[in-house]
C-alpha cells in the first residue's frame, strides 16, 4: 500500500478500479469496435465485468451479432435476417446455449378430452391451434409461455376436422376433412367457404394472393385469392397419389408437393406455379411407402422434407435435384411427422412414438437434444412450432410448451 499523502491511482471514466481500461476510451470508436469484434463470447462477458462503461459497450448488438449467427435459434437466418429485432442479442446467445443443452421447464399448455390431429401456428402474442372442426386462437399471458384460459377467438366454418391451415396477412386459410377451403378473417367474422377437392383437403399454402391444396383424391389444386375470383380454380395437377403436404416457394414461381409415395414416381415434385406443369422431381432413390409428411421452404433455393423413412432431408436446389445435400436419420427409427426450421442452424422434429421432439444441429449427424412429452400413452408431435425462447408440441390430446428461458 503507498504512504499516508501519497496520490491515488487515476481513476477510469464509468468506476473502473484502474488506469488501464481509461486508455481503451483514447481509441476511436470505430478501432475499438474492431479490437472487440476478434473476442469470443466468454472474453466479451468477462471485457464486461471491468467496469460499467464497459459492460454497456461490450453488450452492444454490433458485437454479439457475429457470434449469434454461430448459435443455434438466436433469431438470425442463414440469409442474415433478424426475426426477433426486440430481443438483445446478447441475451439470444445466452438463451441459445440452453437450447444446445436442452435445459429448459416443462409445461402442459393445454388438454382435451378427445384424440385429435392438431395444426397450429405462432403469430407474436397469438397462437391458433385447430380443436376438431374449429381453430381456436389464444393469446400468451403477458412475460409466460402459457395461454389465457379462454379462447380470444374461434373461427369455423368446416363440417369436419380440419387437417392444416396457414396465416395469410389477416386471414386464415384452413382445409378441411370435408374437402372445402375456408378463408376467414382473423379479425372479424367474415369468412368464405367453397368446395375445394372431392376428398379431404389435407394441405394448404398461402402466399401472394395464391392458394395451394393438396388431396387425398390425387389431385393438388391453384386457386386465386385476387378480388372478384377468390376461389376460381387456376390449374388442378394430377399427382397420381395422395397428397400429404405443399409449400409454395418464396420466390412465388413454383410449389412442392409431398405424396404418399405409393407408386413409382418420387414422392418430391416441383411444379410450375403459372402453368401447373411439372417442372422437376427431387431425388431418384425412394421406397415403396416413404411418404412425406412435412415440407419447409428455408430460402428460395433450400428445403427441408420428412417423413415415413425416418429422414429429415435437406435439398438445395442450385447443387442437385437427384440428391440431398444433407439427411438426419430419426435414431429410433420412427416417421417424422413434423420439421421446423430457423433458417440457420437448428432444426425441430416431432417423432410418431411417445411424443418425442428432437432438436438437431446441421453441423452435426446427431441429434442434441431429445424431449419425450407423451405420457402415459404413445402419441405422435403431429405438429410443432418454436421462438427464440420457447418451444411448443401438439400431440393427440394436448398441446406442451418447453420454456429454454427459465434456467
């Protein structure tokens, strides 16, 4: 310690203990920044526990964007953008590595006394989720993952349950078992119906001001949605098989459809959105019976495929149609029913047995993480959906959320 009346160590802007960090303010910004930019995540933590100028400079988005889009599901796609901008990404990192390590609670959103085939979608404090012929659309508790006890809206309109729908701006595009389409408004209680397909419509799309459907009856449909023909039929393609599942491409130009693969075509086929031709078939080496269940567009070029072989497939259309660029084979040799994706790194899938969800690394031929929800009885993730900070799981008779913020 110095004598009594000796001066004091100079002390640094924003209370740090010692001169050192002072001389790091001298540096231009710009320099500053760059200097930071080379540090991991830990050395960015402990840059700052210094001081609390620091602590606020080393929280900065500009830093932990680089190594967020490193992380699995901290809101950033492959393509650079940023789904969940309220967020600091420096708590996304944070959150990111309980996803890696599946540390997350448990909770049962909501149950229902009757097997169903649930669908559902996430829209900010909203989910809908359809129960039989209705879709119901409740909204999140303020600061939770759980739901308000009642329903803010239902919207109906099919005879039968409805097997998928999709948000579409402010409307809601669902099929039915009764082979209809409904659009209904979300808000408000105008809705049109018409006669879609002569059995069960078991998909559907939306985007652009176009609809796409998919059939038990071997057909996938075109219908327009532009004012004064909402619900005129553009082209019905024959598929020669069941239709399971459909997605419109992002580029608006083509759309995929996911058959039962019961004969001798590729369950994988790409048509021409304009003229409802076929333009091309993914992939030659299929079984008998390896029909695909889900289909997610990641980017205009890459998508993602499950099904009954127990694959999750990635295909990237600018390399090859005749084979996949990646595959994750579901280890307990079970159909995937669901895949979800966010559009970086991760990937969710929803298994046929015992409720399991699995989280995936593309980086990586293993799963990381497996969650079984089903209890006490067996029952397929027949749909999932998941945030920055949640996960949620429909299952035949209740809906479960997994909260990776709550460690």
């Amino acid at each position: 310690m110095g004598r009594q009346g000796s001066p004091r160590p100079p002390q640094a802007e924003g209370g740090c203990g010692a001169a050192r960090p002072s001389l790091l303010w001298a540096l231009p910004e710009e320099l500053l920044l760059l200097i930071c930019s080379y540090l991991d995540a830990q050395a960015l933590g402990r840059l700052g526990q210094v001081c609390r100028r620091l602590r606020a400079f080393s929280g900065r988005d500009l830093l932990w964007r680089r190594i967020a889009r490193g992380c699995l599901n901290s809101g950033f796609t492959q393509l650079g953008a940023d789904l969940a901008a309220g967020i600091p990404v420096k708590e996304r990192v944070k959150v990111s590595q309980n996803w890696r390590h599946g540390r997350c609670r448990r909770e049962t959103l909501l149950k229902w006394k009757r097997n169903l085939m649930p669908w559902m979608h996430l829209d900010g404090d909203y989910l809908y989720l359809s129960q039989a012929e209705d879709i119901w659309a409740y909204r999140f508790r303020p600061d939770s993952a759980g739901l308000q006890r009642h329903p803010q809206a239902i919207f109906s309109g099919h005879q039968e349950d409805v097997c998928r729908f999709v948000l579409a701006g402010s409307h809601i595009v669902s099929g039915g078992g009764d082979g209809n389409i409904v659009l209904s408004k979300v808000h408000g209680s105008f809705s049109i119906k018409f006669s879609a397909h002569q059995q069960e419509v078991n998909c559907v799309d939306c985007q652009g001001g176009i609809i796409v459907s998919g059939s038990r009856d071997r057909t996938a449909k075109v219908w327009s949605l532009s004012s004064g023909r909402v619900g005129h039929c553009l082209h019905t393609v024959q598929t020669e098989d069941r239709v399971w599942s459909i997605a419109i491409s992002p580029l608006l130009s083509s759309f995929v459809t996911g058959t039962a693969c019961c004969g001798h075509t590729s369950p994988l086929r790409i048509w021409d959105l304009e003229s409802g031709q076929l333009a091309t078939c993914l992939g030659t080496d299929f079984h008998r019976g390896a029909g695909v269940l889900d289909i997610v567009y990641e980017t205009p070029f890459t998508l993602l495929s499950c099904g009954y072989d127990t694959y999750i497939r990635s295909w990237d259309l600018r390399v090859s149609t005749r084979k996949c660029v990646l595959e994750w084979e579901e280890p307990h040799d079970s159909a995937l029913y669901c895949v979800r994706s966010d559009g970086n790194h991760m990937i969710a899938s929803g298994s046929a047995y015992y409720g399991v969800v699995r989280l995936w690394d593309k980086r990586q031929s293993r799963c990381l993480q497996s969650f079984s929800l089903s209890s006490p009885t067996s029952s397929p993730v027949y749909c999932l959906r998941f945030n920055t900070t949640h996960l949620y799981a429909a299952l035949a008779s209740a809906l479960h959320a997994l909260d990776f913020t709550a460690p």
